[in-house]
C-alpha cells in the first residue's frame, strides 16, 4: 500500500526518499573526521542540506565511527556528534553559518586592511 500525500504533508521534504524513510545520498568525497574543516564537510553534506539529509548522513557515518562499531577511538564520533548537534538545530545551525561567513570574510581580508584584529602590545595598550 503506498503512502498517501496527506501522510507524509507533515514529513521534511527530502529528495532521496525510500520507503517513508530519507536517505542521504553518499558524498564521492566524504572528508575523514582528522580533516573536516567544517561540520558540512564532517558530514559530507552541502551547506543547504535538509534536516532529513543531515540525519541521514549521521546514521550513516555514525554506524562507521562508534567505538562500539568497530571505530577506532572516540575522537572521531565526539567531532561527528557535535556537528549533528550543531546542524540538527535551526538556532544553532544560524548561529553557525553566520560565525562561518564572519570567520570566511576575516580570512579573505587583506592583512593590511585593518580588517580583524590588530596583535595586542602590553605596554601600548595600557591606560595609565
């Protein structure tokens, strides 16, 4: 029996759908926990995934990195958790992005610009 439209209105809309269930379409390059540089690459999914396809991407890397599956150490499950964590939560995943545009714009400024911070000088910076 198939599922009716009016069954799954209320379900996150999700392009790989199989059997009621979202699927995460496995990345060609999934970055290795030691070399993610963020929790879109830890997870191998695209800045604009769906909460359906981030959950997904976690089951699926989490049966791969538990310690209790055969992982070889907590760090790499610790990283992929607080990544889901991150993402799993709209508030948190805004927060992020944002800090990851302020972090990219820093990064991409001239050093000469005044952009960012300026290196801090003990005897300078005092008020006496």
């Amino acid at each position: 029996m198939a599922p009716s439209l009016a069954s799954t209105a209320g379900l996150p809309s999700c392009a790989a759908r199989r059997g009621g269930r979202c699927v995460a379409r496995r990345a060609s390059a999934v970055a290795t926990p030691a070399t993610a540089r963020t929790h879109y690459e830890l997870l191998g999914v695209g800045a604009g995934a769906s909460q359906c396809e981030i959950k997904a991407a976690y089951r699926r890397l989490a049966r791969e990195v538990h310690p209790d599956c055969g992982g070889r150490g907590d760090e790499g499950f610790i990283r992929l958790h607080a990544a889901y964590a991150t993402l799993a939560d709209p508030d948190e995943r805004a927060r992020y992005d944002r800090a990851a545009a302020v972090r990219s714009r820093i990064r991409a400024a001239p050093s000469g610009s005044g952009a960012g911070f300026r290196p801090r000088r003990w005897e300078t910076d005092q008020c006496w």
